[in-house]
C-alpha cells in the first residue's frame, strides 16, 4: 500500500512539474514579446514552445539535477509528456480536410521513401568511414533515416546493441534536434519559405517527433500567420508517413541479422509489424476522416475551438517535457566519432532535402 502511494504521488508530482512548466512558458513568453525589440529574436523568443523547452532544460540541468533523488522521483510523471504529444497529434487531425491529407500523403509518402533509403545507406557509408562498430552504425542509420528514439531503441532491440551503444545514437539525436528546433526555423525565415513547405522539410529532416513539432509550431509562430497554412500541421504530417514505416526497416534489419545468424528468426511478420506501428496515427487518421465528414461542425464549432485549445496546451505541455528530459551531462558523454558521423550525416541529409523541398517547390500544396 505505501509503494502503491509513492508510485502515485510520483506520477502525479511529475505531472504537476510538467503542466506548471508548460503554463510558466505560456506566460514567460508573453512578456518576452512586450519586452524584446529585434523582430526575429522577438519571435523566437517569444514563441512559447521554445521557451517551454528552454525553462525545461534549465530547470531540468540547473535545478533537479542538484536535487539528490529528484530526476529519479519525478521520472514517471515527467515521462508522461509522451502521452500529451500523442494526444495533440490525435486532436490536431481535427484541422485536417481527409483530401488534402491524401494528398500531402501520397506526395510525402513517395519523398519520405526516398529520404529513408538515402538516410540509411549514406549513414552505414559514413559509419564505415569513421569505423564505428556495425551495430552503432545500424542504430544511427535507423534514428537518422527513420523517426529517431522510437527506430533506435526498435532497432536496439533486434541487434542486441549494448546500453552504451543505444544511449550514444539517442544522445546524438536528441543534440541534432534540439539544435534544430532553433536554427530551422530561423533558415525558413530568411529563405522566405512557405508554411507548406517548411513543414515537408521539418518534418523529414528532424528526427524525433516532438522537435519536429515543435520547429513547425515556431515557424508559424515566427512567421505570425502571414504565410499560407500551418507549417505544425504539415510537418506532423509529414513526420507521421516515416513514423508509419519504422515497423518495416526494424524488420529489415531483423532480417538482415537473422540471416547472418546474430538475431533470432521473425516468425509473424504482419504481427510484428503491427506491434512497431505506432497506433496514435490511427486516431489522427479517424479525427481527420471525422473532420471531413463534418462530424465537428463547422471549422468555428465550439467543439473544434476546444480541441483547438486543447491541442495546443497538449503540445505546450509535451515541449515542457522534452526540456526536461534532456540532460546536458548525457550529451556530453557521447564519443567523438559517432558524435561527428550522426552530425556529420544529420547536416548532409538535411541539406539535400532542403534542395528537393525548394525544387519541389509548387507541388507541395497544402491547405490546412
């Protein structure tokens, strides 16, 4: 009885850090904005996603890390801000018209197929180069091409990679994107791209997906709403078509090692495959087919204005947990040589998707 009170006063302490952060944010931000005079800092700064994130990690690294037993404690709460995420990818479908999410789809699907099989051989490539050990390389190959934390530890699994191994990839992706969520957006600015196809690029280039929602929700931000459509919509979008395929690479590399008799065989493919599918994207798809059939009402109903809040308190909450969840100390331990090939590799790719999104160009269309 009394670790069942604990287990639930450290779930609901956890919680309440994450939901205080998030709020903390919302208003921090706001005052951000009245106060700072520099239009792109101001919008940067006053964008309350990069600030949840922010007051996260200094709270997170300055002040729990000092705490003896604090980060264990709070842990299972903290760990919930997943759970928030999915919530506001499921009421973001709301948003969505189901023609225009077949669509993006159907355009995205195909970038998205070719972005994975670059990612991943280019990764190996380099990896060899470097001489990092073939299950590291398979690990980063996996986040880089895939969807980050989710492909490495489903890869992880079915290479048998070690703790440290894993944890190196994760680190070096969690680096990437954290960098990102700032410098993205502020290279959509200054290359003046439109919401729809900052968000294809967002949403391929950054691997973990509240980072790819959290860049996309600065953008619109950033940009004050004077570029069509919503660049978080777009990049959720996007990021949700690799999310889809994480089932089918994990399998590959299964095969892949089974075959040289490092793994043990895959006996039920379609159940494997559906045990690696990551089902939130079930419920975005049944809100967005539901929006289309105007089972919310019109887009002023008080039903989608209160999923509209929702969702964004969903995300607020959710980039409150990313920042504290991350640890500068954990960043700090990765080696060199995997640190240089995950950048290394991260920079390439991103830079060459940019060109085909900017080549694309037109045929990215998307009204959200």
């Amino acid at each position: 009885m009394i670790e069942k009170k604990r287990t639930a006063l450290r779930l609901i302490s956890g919680v309440a850090l994450l939901v205080a952060t998030g709020i903390a944010a919302f208003y921090l931000s706001d005052l951000m904005s009245g106060v700072i005079k520099i239009e792109f800092l101001r919008a940067i700064l006053g964008a309350n996603v990069l600030v949840a994130i922010l007051l996260g990690m200094l709270l997170g690294n300055l002040v729990l890390e000092r705490i003896k037993g604090a980060v264990e404690f709070l842990a299972p709460g903290l760990e919930l801000y997943d759970l928030f995420l999915k919530l506001g990818i499921i009421l973001l479908g709301a948003r969505i018209i189901f023609s225009d999410l077949a669509h993006l789809g159907a355009i995205g699907l195909g970038i998205v197929v070719i972005k994975i099989s670059f990612s991943i051989f280019f990764v190996i490539f380099l990896a060899r180069l470097f001489r990092l050990p073939e299950k590291l390389s398979l690990l980063l190959a996996g986040g880089i091409g895939v969807c980050g934390v989710t492909a490495i530890m489903g890869t992880s699994e079915v290479t048998g990679a070690s703790r440290e191994d894993t944890s190196y990839a994760i680190a070096t992706i969690l680096l990437f994107g954290t960098v990102a969520i700032i410098v993205y957006p502020f290279i959509g600015w200054l290359l003046k791209m439109g919401a729809t196809s900052f968000g294809v690029w967002a949403g391929l280039a950054i691997e973990n997906t509240p980072q790819v929602v959290a860049a996309g929700a600065i953008y619109d931000q950033v940009t004050g709403g004077t570029l069509s459509g919503s660049a978080k919509v777009v990049a959720t979008i996007t990021k949700m078509c690799r999310n889809a395929l994480v089932g089918f690479v994990i399998l590959g590399f299964a095969l892949y090692y089974t075959r040289k008799g490092l793994a043990k065989g895959v006996k039920h493919k379609g159940r494997f495959l559906w045990r690696k599918f990551p089902k939130f994207v079930l419920g975005f798809i049944l809100f967005a087919v539901l929006a289309s059939l105007g089972a919310f009402g019109p887009p002023q109903s008080l039903v989608l204005r209160s999923f509209a809040v929702a969702e964004r308190w969903a995300f607020l909450f959710t980039f409150a947990g990313v920042g504290l969840a991350t640890r500068f100390k954990d960043m700090a331990r990765i080696g060199y040589k995997p640190l240089v090939v995950g950048i290394l590799a991260e920079v390439i790719v991103s830079a060459i998707t940019l060109l085909g999104v900017l080549l694309l160009g037109k045929l990215l269309t998307f009204s959200t």
